[in-house]
C-alpha cells in the first residue's frame, strides 16, 4: 500500500488526474497499453475488406470508388503494413464511369494498375457501374481503361457491370480489338444484372474454350434471346435471366442444357406475345437443380400455362416465388402457385424451403387457396416456411400438418388485416398442440409472426396463445 502511494505522489498531475477520474467512474474508456495481437487485427481486417459487397460511396454518390483500405491504412503503421502486406486484400477493383469525367477514369486506371501490382497471383474481382452519358470507345482514356481489363484476363474471377449506359462494355470487354473473343481462363462469374442488354438480342458467341471456368451468368435485364446464345451451358451452376421470358418456349430444350445447374432465377416483367416453336408436351429436364426463383412482375399467362409445366426438376429442394400483379376477382385467378405445384408433383421432388411473397395490394386472398394446396403437398418434407403478403387472411394454414418445419415466418403489411390473421394463426398453433409429438415438434420450431413492421405476438407467447384458443373454444363448446 505505502509502494502504491509512493508511486502516485510521484506521479505527473495529468496521471493523477486520470486515476482520480477511474476511481470516480470505473466505465471510463482507457486506450490499451498494448497493441492488438496479430490474429485480431487480421480478423478486423477482413471483416472490412474482405467482402463480397462493393463499398456503400461506390454505389451510391459522386463519390470516386476507392477501395477502403485507405481508412484501415491510416489506423497505424502497423496497420498499413498489414494491409500492404496481404495481395488478397487488393483483388477488387472498382470502377465509376462517367463521360463527362474522363479525368476521373484515367485516374481510376492509374491507381488500378498500382493495386494491381499488389494482389499477387490471386484472382480479381472488377467492379464497373455508372449512370453517365455513354462513353466514346475512341477516346484514349476509354481504351487505356479497357486495355488494363483485356490484359490481365486470365486473373479476373468475376466482372459485374451496373448502369444504363454501358451496355456496350458487356461485349465490348469480354472481345478483343481484333473481333476475337479473348480467353477469359479464370472468369467464374459473369454479372450484368443491372445492365439493359438491348443491342444483344442477336446471337452471342461465348464458346467453353474461351471460358472454361464460367460457372454464373446473371443477365436480368437481357431478353430471352439468351437461349439463342453460345455459351458453355453444360458447365454453368447458376444461370438467371428476364424481362420476356414468356418468349423462350422457343429455346426452351437448350435450357436442358444445364446438365449440373443448381440455381436457376427467371424473371417475368414484360406481358407480351408468345412465340413458341418448341413441342408442346416436351419436357425439360435440369437434373442438378437445388434451387429454383420465380420472380413475376405482370400478367404471363404463356409462361404460366405452356412453359412452367414443362420443367422438370427432380433435386429441388428450395423453391421462391415473387409475385407483384393483381389477379381480378373473377374466375380464373391466375397465380404462378399452380405451374409451381405441378412441377413439384411431376418431378416428386423433396422441397425443404418455401418461400412466398405476394407485393400486390389486391388478390392475395385467391392464392391462398393454391397455396394451401402447395404447402399440403411439402409438408412432409418443408423445413423452412416464410410468407410475406398484403390482405393475407391465414386460410392457406388450413390443414396443413407439417412434420419437420423448424423455421416458420409470417409478414403481414396491411395493419387492417390484422385481426383475421392473427386469429388463424393461433387457431393454427392449437391444432398443432393436438397433434402426436406435439411437444417436441413446436420446440423445434422457430416462429415469427409480424404484421406492419412489428410482431403480432411475442414468439414465446406463441404456444400460450395457442392453449387459450383451445380453451376458448371449449369453453365455447
């Protein structure tokens, strides 16, 4: 005690004072007489860099898309030697373009070559996005950018080209100066998702040779012309393509094709006449397929009717459906819940996560019944449930008895609606307690009911809620 006395009456006044500041306060934050350990400041490293995601100021702003290793470099010394030190760190290049900022992209080149020299033999990652005016090939920035890209093709991993005005890049990248499709041997993923594809619905040539590690091609804005292309289809995992896919019924046998495709997203946005030269009872076999996205966005009775029934899909295992249309209040009331449910039945596939989401303000409640219908024909085997709907009354739960669920998610957006379903909804969890091995089978099973942007009910309070509807009704009985 008289040592630690000693030390503090020989202290300067500022560590006094912050003794005297912890003894009144012990939370006060003080810095860390030593520095991290290596291994966690490479774990804080690589959750800020090391990410699948592109940085939020490339997306959005005017901001230049540097990397953000330079906020992590400026922590310490020590820090920036860390960073500098690891190539893996610095294998994702972003690029903004814009025509009236051809400064700024020969810019953006310079410093790409120099993060370049830093990635070692690692595998790269490019980024190009933009809303500007279209770029002139001719200009001199414009080809030193895309020199720089076409130079080092066999180390890119994936290319993903965003914005309106660059549809040109798509081909323009990916075939030389000479016309020749340069050889692409490390490319696995191909994304031009948010890039309209307008001048490409002629044939396309991407032949396996040239791309023989392409795994993923993600063309949504891109027509169904794609079906017409020449691309290594037989090697492909994931392929997802839209706009009029109601025309592809035309070129439908090539999609069985995809001999090992595990993902498959198609995208219905456009209502327009169908042109279908294919044999109408021909069927379409994807052997692979694990996972399968239906996203709609109008009215595609062809799609619904001629094509959907058509796929064959023996390993599906997860199924999604995105339906924004409203369905009229007269007979017949279309919903893509139907072609799903028969695809289901004719592949006698086992699926074990359904996901649902109805955006449309009206017509919900005539395709609960197709999907009451659904969930029946999965209960055996669903794992993992989640509906999100407008004006959903809880009637697609009739009867359904599931034996393995775990997971079950119910979102409600209209508050007005509140009432009916969260009364089928505890309906639905006391009929669940009467059944054999309830007990273990509810504890299994996660629940989270919402309607707006709040809980119906706490989940603990599910199987309590469930028991006094019971005894209500008993009661009542």
């Amino acid at each position: 005690m008289e040592d630690k006395k000693a030390e503090t009456e020989g202290s300067p006044p500022v560590l006094e004072n912050q003794e005297a500041e912890q003894a009144t306060n012990p939370f006060t934050l003080q810095p860390f007489s030593q520095p991290f350990p290596p291994e966690i400041v490479d774990t804080i490293i690589e959750l800020v860099l090391v990410d699948n995601n592109p940085p939020t100021r490339w997306i959005v702003g005017d901001h230049l898309p540097f990397v953000e290793t330079t906020s992590i470099r400026l922590v310490s010394r020590a820090w920036n030697q860390q960073v500098l030190s690891k190539p893996a760190l610095w294998t994702k290049f972003f690029f903004k373009l814009d025509a009236d900022k051809l400064d700024s992209l020969q810019a953006q080149t310079k410093m790409a070559e120099l993060q370049l020299s830093r990635s070692g033999t690692h595998g790269l990652h490019l980024f190009i996005g933009g809303e500007g005016h279209p770029l002139n090939e001719s200009t001199a920035s414009v080809k030193s950018f895309m020199f720089f890209i076409q130079q080092s093709s066999d180390r890119w991993a994936s290319i993903t080209i965003s914005g309106r005005a660059f549809s040109w890049l798509f081909t323009s990248l990916l075939v030389g100066p000479d016309g020749e499709w340069i050889r692409w041997s490390t490319l696995r993923k191909l994304d031009v998702s948010w890039c309209p594809l307008a001048p490409l619905n002629h044939e396309c040539h991407m032949p396996a040779s040239h791309f023989p590690s392409l795994q993923v091609i993600i063309l949504n804005n891109s027509s169904s012309g794609i079906l017409s292309w020449h691309l290594p289809w037989s090697q492909l995992k994931h392929l997802s393509f839209g706009r009029d896919v109601a025309n592809l019924g035309g070129g439908l046998h090539v999609l069985g094709q995809c001999v090992n495709l595990e993902r498959l997203v198609l995208i219905s946005n456009d209502s327009v006449d169908v042109d279908d030269a294919s044999p109408l009872n021909t069927n379409v076999v994807l052997p692979s397929l694990l996972s399968f996205k239906l996203v709609i966005e109008d009215f595609d009775q062809p799609l619904l009717t001629n094509i959907l029934p058509r796929l064959l899909l023996p390993r599906l295992q997860i199924l999604e459906l995105h339906e924004s249309w409203p369905t009229s209040d007269t007979p017949p009331y279309w919903t893509a819940l139907d072609p799903l449910l028969q695809i289901v039945e004719n592949s006698k596939c086992d699926v074990q996560d359904l996901q649902v989401y109805f955006s449309a303000d009206e017509g919900t409640v005539y395709r609960e019944p197709a999907l009451n219908a659904l969930l029946r024909r999965t209960q055996h085997t669903l794992q993992t449930l989640i509906v999100e709907g407008i004006r959903l009354t809880g009637s697609f739960l009739q009867d359904f008895r599931p034996g393995c669920l775990e997971y079950f998610e119910v979102q409600e957006w209209l508050l007005e609606a509140e009432d009916e379903i969260r009364l089928n909804l505890v309906r639905w969890l006391h009929d669940q307690k009467q059944r054999e091995g309830a007990t273990e089978r509810l504890q299994r099973m996660e629940t989270f009911f919402y309607c707006g942007d709040r809980n119906l009910f706490a989940c603990d309070q599910c199987k309590v809620l469930g028991d006094e509807q019971g005894e209500g009704e008993q009661e009542q009985g």
